[in-house]
C-alpha cells in the first residue's frame, strides 16, 4: 500500500496512455483480440500479443501500438504437430539478443519458435501443457508446466536443465502457476 499511495503522489498510473484492441468485442485482426493472455516486448518497444485462450495466434505492434501482422493458425487442439498451427497460445516470450519469439502452444505440449517476424524457426515438444514461459536476462528459458506443477528451466536450444516443484497448496508448494517473475537479482 506504501508503494501505491507513493506512485500515486507522484501522479504515475493516473492517466491512461494506449489502450490496443475493442473491450469486449472478440476477433482476430489489428484491433480485435480472442482472449490475449500474455505480452513480451523487444528493447526497441516491439509488442508481442498471445492471443490465446480462444485464438490461435500472436500479433505484432509497433512501439507506437500499430498493428504489424500476425501469425499462426488454428489447429487440431491435442494433436497439432505442424508448424505454426497452436491451440491455446497461452504465453509468448522473447530473447532480446536473438530477436527470436517462443510461443507456447499449450494444448500441443510444445514451445514453437519464430524469428521476430513470425517465421517458423523450430518447435520443443512434450513440454506438458506449458502455462508459463519466459526468457531470463541470463539466457535461459524458463517454463511452468500445469499438469506437472513444476518449474522448468531450458537453455536457449532447447535442452531441459532441471526441474523443480510439486503439486499442493502449502507454502513452497505450486497449484496451475499462470504466471511467473524473476526479481533484479534473479
């Protein structure tokens, strides 16, 4: 609460800066989203969009919050093994050095790789039902995976380094994590 009430004396969060997409009205253009769930940004302002539970894609804007492109298509939920066809792009990440963009293509057991825009690089398969990902500023992949409760952590080729984690509720424990953060010191 010290925090907020600080921001807010300094006048920060008051004012509304770029809104990208129609609230409440669904799609799948420059200006509609299907459920987005997560955003990943390139140092030079570049906005990647998981459009997500319902779509099948990531959109591309500007710095500016123009609408570039998009990619991906709708594929078969489950069994998808072709590239650039996603059920449930749950997350999106980016490395800021190799411009390349990790899509987690949730229901499809598998992170999919692209270069910045939009062209299919490679894929990792049977990563169970990634909810989470991020590159770290170390150069490492990091995931969650739902139905295993646990933390993965890859480098960026693809090749699982370890794994930590199980299912509960009780402190040190993890429940369907959806999201995860590192802080400054990692």
């Amino acid at each position: 609460a010290h925090v907020s009430a600080e921001l807010r004396g300094k006048g920060l969060g008051k004012q509304l800066v770029q809104t990208i997409g129609t609230p409440n009205v669904p799609g799948a253009d420059g200006t509609h989203f299907n459920r987005p769930t997560f955003m990943a940004w390139l140092p030079d302002g570049t906005l990647y969009v998981a459009d997500g539970y319902n779509g099948t894609r990531v959109a591309k804007f500007d710095a500016s919050g123009k609408f570039l492109f998009d990619f991906g298509m709708p594929g078969d939920p489950g069994k998808e093994t072709r590239p650039g066809y996603m059920n449930n792009v749950h997350g999106v990440a980016v490395d800021v050095e190799t411009r390349r963009v990790f899509v987690n293509d949730r229901d499809n057991n598998r992170i999919q790789i692209f270069d910045e825009n939009g062209k299919f690089l490679g894929m990792w398969q049977n990563i169970r039902q990634p909810y989470s990902i991020r590159v770290s500023a170390d150069n490492f992949l990091w995931a969650f995976s739902g139905p295993l409760d646990k933390l993965l952590k890859y480098d960026l080729n693809g090749k699982l380094l370890y794994a930590w984690g199980t299912h509960g509720t009780a402190p040190g424990l993890f429940c369907a994590v959806h999201e995860f953060s590192a802080d400054s010191d990692g």
